[in-house]
C-alpha cells in the first residue's frame, strides 16, 4: 500500500510540475504574441494598421491635403467650364445653321477662335493637373511622406518654381551654414492668390506688365516682401540722363524720366498743391522746390517745428547716417546730405511718383511698406525721422511693434525725432505713452493745436545705453 502511494504521489507531483510549465509556456507565448500584435498595429486605430501595413507612416504628416483638394476642384472647374462653352457653341451654330453657313469665316479668324476658347483653356487645365505637387518619400528606408509648403497652393508655375528651396550644388553647404536656400513670400500672398498669380503670370525674359499698382497693391495688404521676377522691368521710351548732384538736389526733375500711364498727372508741373486733381493728398507742396527749402532750415514760429542745426548742435559730428521714415521727396534728405548727413527716405508711389522723384534728385528711396520689418541690422541708425505718415490713423498695437523695430535699428545714444506727429486730442495720452514707453531721454518735446479737436506733437529722444 506504501508503495502504491508513493507511486501516486509521485505522478502527481510530475503532472502537477508539467501544468506549471506549459502554463508558463502558455504566459510566455501569450506575452510574446501580445507584444507582436502590438508591433504589428492591431491596437492602433484603423488608419495607423494601414499605414504600417502598406508601408507609409504619418502619410498626411507635413503634407496640405486641402491645397491639394483645391488645386483638383480649380482644374475640374477649368474643364467643366470649357465644356460648357463648347456645348452652348455648338447649341448656336445649331440655331443659326444658315447664318453660319453663309458666313465667310477665314482661316485665320478659325485659329484663332480654336486658339483662345478651345486650346489656352485646355492647356492651363492640363498645366494645373500636372503641377499638383504629389508628396514625395524621404529616404529608402524611411517612409514619411514629405511636401514642400504652398506648391499646391498656387497654379502658376513661375510661383511655384520661386518658392521650391533651392539645393546647393554638388551637395555643398552654402555661406549660410545651410543646404538650401528658401525664397519667401509673405503669408498674405495665399490669401491674395488671384493677385499674385496675376503678379507672376509673365513670360521668363521679356518685359514685365506694366504692373507696379499691383504690386504695391499686394505689399500694401500684407503680401510682403513679393517674390522676385524673371521678367525685364520697363523704363520710359524717352529717358534722359538725370542732373548732376550739384543741381540735382534742389531742381524739379525731368518729367521724361517717369512712367506717367499710371498717375492722374503726366509731367511734375501737374502735381503742383494748387491742382485739386494732382492725385495725392499726403505732403502738400511737396513737388515744388519753392516751398520745400525752407524746410527744417529756417525760423519758426510754431514751437512744434524744429530747426535741423538745433538738432544736429545736441549730437555734434555723431549723427552720421539715418532714416526718414514717412511721406516725401527726400527734401528732409537733401537737407541732410548739405550737412554731410547720408539719410535712406522710405516711400511709396501713392497716387505720386514718390520713389523716381527721390531717386532723380540724387537721393536713395527705400520702397517699404509699414508692414515690413525695417532690412537693417541692429543698432546702426544714428537718427530716425518720421513726419506725415504715422498720424492719429495707426492702430496701438501695430505703432507698438514699429516702435520696437526702430529702437532695434537705432544706436545706443542715437536720436528719434518725431516730427509734426498729429492725432485727436482725446488720444493725446495713448499715443504719448507710445512714444515715452522705451524710456528715452527727453531732448525737445512741443505739443500745439492742429484744430478744434486735434493736436500737433514733436519731440527729439535718445536712445539709452541699455548695456549689459
């Protein structure tokens, strides 16, 4: 009977040990598959199983699904409109069979019809097709999917082309430490599509549309800086050689030396302050000599205008270079240039050849926009000028983020001179605050009244040291 018990112990003992181990073979192929099925994506959500299975990983990742939607609804668009030009083309030939058959349509007058309603909008609807900028696989092994930003947001192909990053060649790295160089265009450009794309639409070599309104239409709202054009920039048929600086400064320029065809006004004697249909509004006088070089020059008698050698006197032999910052013709820079004094004039042809009149009187114009940062480095300005252009109009916050890119620009001990700066009276404070913010050292400051309910403003302000 011993025996026999041990014997069944015994046989107990080893099944009981051989349910102990398949049990932990069991737990070990349990975690071991579990792990698998993990690796293999079945506890992910549907699209990610896809992805892993096919071979294409964070497949929308970087990539403007919806640009792509619209470029394919524009073409489809393109095509159906065509369709329907051709049927209702056919539904009238239908109509006026006898009409058309006693029509005597030359061979020329056929192409040309075939050329412009049949074959350019076939044309641009197979371009659009072909320029849809599918996302591309990065590497042999890795499979994320990559699209350059904006290709598929525009149809014209000289967009497309200008803001594809450039490879360096022969896989150097460049001056800037990088491998490519990418041509910017400001954001509002996407919302401004149809302009832009009607900005770039040029054939590559010939000469640019005469354009400029468009242009500085879209810098004007945001599309800031434009691209950069492959096309010749017209001049005028009867361009002169300008003056010589010693008589260029204070002389009316030569009127054949501007494109007139987009101005009210076709020579520089039409914009004279007594013609109410000159074509701008900003800086009255300011195409007439006469009344310009008294500016800055001589006595005043409003304390709000202040004389340039009073100014000059604060900061003898250091105000050097600067910039006037507003609307002109460059006399505040001629005046300058009198004192040894190199002054950059921002400006914009508004409803005025501003630029070319800056330019042919010897002086150098920066086409700028306020929306811009201002392309100079850091603490390099001697002096800073506005007048007319910043007045009671601007928003707070805008004028805030000026204000910062000139202290930026403007060298420690350097001078910001706010000159005939006008606004509502009840906004006196908001703006004063705007100008007193950055801590400046008070030189000259004058308020007078403009009229019942306006205010005049000038001041002269140093920059601090601000060292660290």
């Amino acid at each position: 009977m011993g025996r026999l018990c041990f014997r069944k112990c015994r046989l107990v003992r080893i099944m009981g040990w051989f349910q102990i181990i398949l049990g932990g073979l069991v737990i070990i192929v349990s975690i071991s598959s579990l792990f698998r099925f993990y690796s293999a994506g079945f506890f992910m959500h549907n699209e990610d199983i896809c992805r892993h299975f096919y071979g294409v990983k964070d497949v929308y990742d970087g990539f403007d699904v919806k640009a792509l939607s619209d470029r394919v609804e524009e073409v489809l668009s393109k095509m159906e409109k065509l369709q329907d030009k051709l049927e209702k083309t056919v539904q009238q030939m239908e109509k006026n069979k006898d009409a058309f058959y006693r029509a005597n349509i030359s061979r020329s007058e056929y192409k040309k019809f075939l050329e412009e309603e049949v074959i350019q909008p076939l044309y641009s609807a197979h371009i659009g097709l072909r320029q849809i900028r599918l996302p591309k696989v990065e590497g042999i092994h890795n499979t994320t999917m990559k699209e350059e930003p904006l290709i598929n947001t525009f149809v014209i192909e000289e967009i497309r082309k200008y803001i594809t990053p450039k490879e360096n060649r022969i896989g150097k790295i460049n001056i800037y430490g990088t491998e490519r160089i990418y041509n910017t265009i400001g954001h509002a450009c996407v919302l401004m599509k149809k302009e832009l794309e009607e900005y770039m639409d040029y054939d590559i070599g010939s000469y640019c549309k005469d354009d400029w309104i468009l242009a500085q239409k879209l810098m004007m709202n945001g599309c800031d800086p434009l691209p950069r054009r492959r096309c010749l920039t017209r001049a005028s048929k009867l361009y002169q050689k300008p003056y010589a600086i010693n008589e260029s400064l204070w002389r009316l320029p030569d009127g054949r030396n501007v494109r007139w065809s987009n101005y009210q006004c076709r020579n520089f004697e039409c914009l004279s302050s007594k013609n109410p249909k000159r074509g701008y509004s900003k800086c009255t006088g300011c195409f007439e000599m006469e009344k310009e070089k008294p500016k800055w020059v001589t006595n005043i008698t409003l304390p709000i205008d202040f004389l340039m050698s009073d100014v000059l006197a604060i900061k003898p032999g250091e105000i050097r270079i600067g910039l006037d910052f507003g609307v002109g013709t460059g006399t505040f820079a001629a005046r300058m240039r009198e004192k040894n004094v190199t002054i950059i004039s921002t400006a914009l042809n508004l409803g005025a050849p501003f630029n070319e009149m800056i330019a042919l009187r010897g002086l150098v114009p920066l086409y700028v926009t306020l929306n811009q940062r201002l392309p100079f480095f850091d603490n390099t300005m001697d002096l800073i000028h506005t007048a007319g252009f910043m007045d009671g109009w601007i928003d707070l916050l805008l004028m805030d983020f000026i204000m910062f890119d000139w202290d930026r620009i403007l060298r420690p001990g350097g001078l910001l001179w706010i000159d005939r700066f006008f606004c509502k009276r009840k906004d006196l404070d908001d703006y004063m605050y705007m100008f007193l913010q950055l801590r400046y050292k008070k030189h000259k400051w004058a308020i007078s009244p403009k009229s019942n309910d306006e205010v005049f403003l000038s001041a002269l302000l140093e920059k601090p040291p601000r060292s660290l």
